[in-house]
C-alpha cells in the first residue's frame, strides 16, 4: 500500500462539520460532544451522558472550558458604572474592531466616512488619548500619498476624492477615559460641534480659543476645575456645557462670549457669577443649581433675552432687584437648601415684571406666607411650593386663569382642612375661590376683570396677553362667527406674530384684525366662510404667509401687491406663501402678484380660474405653483404634473412679443 493509503483514517468517511460544530470545536468542545449534540438523540439520552469511572460508577462531565478569546469579542454588550452614571459597553463599541481604544489609529474607514460627511463619532470606545490621526484627518500618510500617485483609491472606488472632501465640522469624543487634548485640536478650524463629556479631563489647551468656528463645546461630567483664557475668546459660541465638574469660579472674560445662548454650570462648587454676565444678552437659558452660590449681582439683570432660570439648592438668602428686568422670563426655579423667609425678599415690584413666568418652583425653602402680589403672575401655569411653612394660601390664588399644577406636601396646612389639600390642584383652586368675598378687581393682577367669578371662569378659555406673548400666537379654533374683540386687544398688547382663525365659520375678516397690521407676519384664515377679503388686508406691511383655502372666494383683492416691508433701505415684498386653494377664485392678477418679488410658493388648486395668462411665467421666483383643479384648458394636465418649472417655461412661451 502506499503511503497516502497508510494514512487513510478508518471507519466510515468523515462527515463535513456544520457551523455549529466548527464554532463549537473552537471553544474548546471535544468533537464527540459535537457529533453527539447534532445526531439527532432525544433530550433523555443527552441528559444521561455522564462518563464512566475505571470502577464503573458515573461521573459528571467537567465544566466547559472558558472560551477562546475571538476578536469580535469585544463586541458583547456589557454594563459598568463609573462616578456613579452607567456606561454602556457592547454592541455600540465597535472599538475592538476598529482597534482605537489605545488611541493607536484610526481604521481607514472611519476615516474616509468622516471625510466625506464632515462628523467623527469615537464615543463611548474606552479611549485614553484621542487618536493623532484625529487631529490631522485631511492629511494624508505616505500611504495614501503613494496610492494616490499611482491612481487608485484604498479600496478601488471612487470615496477617496480629495476634492470631495468636506471640512471636518462635528467631533464626538464623549463617553471614554480621555485624560488630556492635544494643543493640536487648533488643527480643526472648521469645527462647530465639540463633545468631551463624561470623560476624565483636568484641564484644556489653551489653543481651543482658536476654533473660531465653533458653535457647541460639551464638557460635561469631567474633572475641569478652571477653564483656559482661550475657551471664553470664542466668538460664535452659542451652547457652553459645563455641568458636573469641579469649577469653583468662572473668570469675567465670560463676558467675552457675546452671542451664548445656553450656560450650564450645574453640579458645580461656584459660590458667585462674574459681573460680567451681564453682557450675554443673547442668554435664554442658564442653569446654575447644585452650586454654593449666596448671592446674584444686579447684572443679572442685563440678561434681557432670558427665559428659563434654574437657581435651585444653593444657597440663595435673596434675588436682587434687578431681576425685574427679565421680562421674557418664563421659568424661574429658585428651590434651595438653606434660603430662609425668600418670598419676604420678593417684592411687588419684582412680581410685576415678572408677569411671563410661567414656572415658579419654591420647594424645599422655609417660606411662611406667600404674598397677594403672587397673582400678579397671571401667566403662571405651575407653581410649586413643596416642603415649606405654610398654613394656608391666599384665596385669590384660586383666579388665576391658567394655574394647572400646585403641590403642597410638606407644608403644615392649618387652616385648610387636610381632604382637601388631597384632592388635587382642580379641586383645592376651586374651594379657594369659592372662599373670595371681596370684589375680585381688588386683588393684585385683576384690576380691569369682571367682579363675576362665573364670567372670569368663562373667559379662561380664551387666551390671553401673557399666554399670548409667551406663544407669540393668537389662535382661536372654535367654530365661533364671530370673534371676541378682547382677543384683539389682548393680542395687539403682546405684539404677536402669528394669527390664526382657521377652522371656524366667519363670513368676513373681522375690523379689530386691521388692529395687528404692524407686527404680524402670518395669518391664517383657512376653512371659513369669507367670500371676499377688506381692502385694508393690504397694511400688514410684514405678512409673509396667507392661507385662504377651503373658504368661498372669488377675487384676490389687487391690495395684496402692497405687502411691502422696508428694512433699512431696501424695499422687498415679504410674502412667500399665498394658499388661496378650494375658493371660487376666477382670474389671476399678475400685475399685482410681480410686485410680491419674494413669493415662492402660489397655491389657487381647486378654483374656477378659466385662463392662465403667459405673463405669469416671468415670475421666476416660483418654487411652487399649484393650479389644478381649475377648468382652463391650456396647459394641460401632463405639463401641470411636470412642477412649476416646467410650467413657467410653458407660460413664457406663450407670451406674444408686441
């Protein structure tokens, strides 16, 4: 025999081994364990397949092995908790695979996507240091220098286009064990957003100053105790995210960054805010709680863009008066540790600029009594006072017209009776007013109501100037024939933008709208019954968008080409949207529609327009032109469903030369 026939194996021939099998044996699992689980036995004799001692007495199978570490195995999902928050390792770390967690390198395509989409996402990758191909990401090695000079791409497509490339704009580094950032992040100079959050950073670069670009910086849950000069010369920062870290004060260059828009220094030991806040008046939204803040400086009062205000558990004994001031303010959460007797800081006069909140959060202070200037607040729609001193409330507090949530726990309510403080916020403002006697415009934010608490009720349905203005909105979709002249002026007061009395069944515009002419830039007065429009629709000189459909038109009004606003110098027709479908609109007037030069989107489907004329095709501004529906002949239905392009071109072919 030879020697290929010596080697022969005996026995039956081998059987290929499924994929289960080849996995199996590659964990460490004996092949007979493998032949006997995919034989096809019953579950009886697997469960009797103990090996058998020398004496004959039945062992039990030892353990499986450990299995064998696979290079996917970093793959698996698992969940670790570090400084208190839960990390998530597993099916979105693809770290393993790409092998970046040392910080080594990038792998090539990560670093083709981010050059085509402009966004680099390495979060949550156990990262140590950032990559310093991060840093140099549209440079290219010697690598890919040589396959460029030969011609060919990476990987043989077309992806690798330099001239292609975008600028890298988003960088996401959150969620790793990043200690430092390298002075060469000034490399990224178109970067916009920069996320560092939740790693172990101590300090930055002072370079980051040179991100002049940058739009976003999240620095959340790190170790920083400072930020560097070069952080506050950012010029078009808009969100600062400083919260869970360590900073004990923040430097008066804060100042410097003119256009921020969101500040959060929560969960920090700052004991007081540099004078120089004042100047962010571009902030809407500032979050100082969790600090060991005693006082606010008047500058505060300098934030006039400010809505929303979280000053809770620190350790406030007062607000400056200056607060007064933040007339858009609509949230003011001042809930503290250690503030004593606050509302007796409050004065009438701070309440009575603060008519726009509409979240005041007092809980966990020691306040004994709450003012009757507290309705001045009518725009209030949550008030909490939890865990404080009161044993009772003012009864007016039950008028106010959009107060929907008041939780009392913790106070030692005397002199209101225990079941009725536990039947809800409805209930406890309902036996409040019911104990008012004194004639309701007596109380403080009620001068000019009626003394018929019925008739308040009523009217609580209708919005008025504080929800208004909050809203910047009037909307009344009620199915009413009429409108409540009371809305107008309410609406007038708070300089609304937007008005909208769709819905409803009016047969004519009502006079009191001619009253929002100056402000408003949006009306809405679809799905009525108007038949024709007042000529005054032509004064309001800053509307941009007219929906007439679903009423009974027959003629736009030739007033429609003096919607006209004057910035500056410059004159330019606002309106760029006009829906005027499902009326009974029977002519376009296109000497009066050419003057609109910033209208893009014309809508007159579902009229009784009978011809379109060609001169409407020079209105090349069109993006949208809507004319089906209508019993024309010419253009025909195919050119109609080609777009507005196409239909324009259609129309200008058609206008005869003189």
């Amino acid at each position: 025999m030879s020697d290929l026939q010596t080697k022969k194996p005996l026995g039956p021939p081998r059987r290929t081994p499924s994929r289960g099998g080849l996995r199996t044996r590659s964990r460490g699992l004996p092949s007979s364990s493998v032949r006997g689980r995919g034989s096809g036995s019953s579950g009886s004799s697997r469960r009797g397949s103990d090996s058998l001692d020398e004496d004959g007495t039945r062992a039990p199978l030892s353990p499986p092995r450990k299995p064998a570490s696979r290079g996917y195995s970093s793959v698996r999902a698992r969940i670790r908790v570090r400084r208190g928050r839960p990390v998530m390792q597993g099916f979105a770390n693809v770290g393993g695979v790409f092998d970046v967690a040392k910080g080594e390198e990038l792998h090539p395509q990560l670093i083709r996507m981010a050059r085509k989409s402009g966004q680099l996402n390495l979060s949550n990758r156990g990262m140590a240091e950032v990559p310093d191909k991060v840093y140099h990401i549209h440079e290219m090695d010697a690598e890919e220098a040589k396959k460029l000079t030969m011609g060919m791409t990476m990987d043989g497509s077309d992806e690798d286009r330099w001239w292609e490339q975008s600028e890298l704009t988003r960088l996401y580094l959150s969620s790793n064990q990043i200690g430092s950032i390298s002075p060469k992040i000034s490399n990224l100079l178109s970067l916009q957003v920069l996320d560092l959050s939740d790693n172990c950073l101590t300090s930055l670069p002072s370079t980051l100053g040179e991100l002049t670009c940058l739009h976003r910086l999240t620095l959340s849950h790190n170790r920083l105790e400072e930020l560097p000069a070069g952080a506050y010369l950012l010029p078009d920062l808009r969100s600062l995210q400083l919260d869970h870290n360590n900073l004990t004060a923040l430097s008066e260059d804060l100042g410097n960054l003119n256009v921020l828009e969101y500040l959060d220094v929560s969960h920090n030991s700052l004991t007081e805010f540099p004078l120089s806040i004042g100047y962010l008046q571009r902030l809407t939204k500032l979050n100082a709680s969790e600090n060991q803040i005693k006082e606010l400086p008047p500058e505060i009062g300098d934030c006039f863009a400010l809505q929303q205000l979280d000053l809770t558990h620190n350790q406030l004994m007062a607000l400056p008066k200056s607060i007064a001031n933040l007339r858009n303010c609509i949230s003011v959460t001042t809930a503290s540790r250690s503030c004593l007797h606050y509302m007796a800081e409050l004065d009438a006069d701070q309440l009575s600029y603060l008519t726009t909140v509409n979240v005041l959060d007092l809980r966990d202070n020691q306040i004994d009594d709450l003012p009757d200037e507290i309705t001045l607040l009518q725009g209030l729609e949550r008030l909490d006072i939890t865990n404080n001193n009161l044993s009772t409330l003012p009864f007016h507090l039950g008028l106010l017209p959009h107060l929907k949530s008041m939780p009392l726990e913790g106070n030692p309510m005397r002199l209101i009776r225990r079941d009725i403080v536990q039947r809800g916020t409805v209930q406890l403002l309902k036996y409040l007013r019911s104990r008012v006697s004194a004639p309701i415009n007596t109380f403080p934010g009620f001068e000019n109501s009626s003394n018929d608490t019925n008739v308040l009720m009523d009217n609580r349905s209708l919005p008025d100037k504080y929800q208004m203005k909050s809203t910047q909105t009037l909307t009344y979709n009620e199915k009413a024939t009429e409108i409540p002249d009371q809305l107008f002026e309410n609406a007038s007061e708070a300089q609304v933008r937007a008005v909208d009395l769709s819905k409803n069944q009016l047969t004519q515009v009502p006079d009191k709208l001619e009253m929002l002419s100056r402000h408003v830039s949006e009306i809405m007065l679809g799905l009525n019954k108007l038949s024709s429009l007042p000529s005054w629709v032509g004064s309001f000189q800053r509307l941009q968008f007219l929906d007439l459909q679903g009423n009974q038109l027959k003629d736009l009004p030739t007033d429609l080409a003096q919607l006209l606003y004057l910035p500056c110098v410059y004159e330019m027709a606002q309106l760029e949207i006009l829906c005027a479908a499902d009326n009974q609109i029977n002519m376009i007037y296109v000497d009066g529609l050419s003057k609109l030069k910033r209208l893009a989107t014309l809508d007159l489907h579902n009229n009784n327009i009978n011809f379109i004329p060609p001169p409407l095709g020079n209105m090349t501004q069109l993006r949208s032109l809507q004319l089906h529906g209508n019993p024309f002949r010419v253009p025909r239905k195919a050119i109609l469903d080609k777009g507005a392009h196409e239909i324009l071109d259609y129309l200008r072919s058609r206008i005869i030369d003189e």
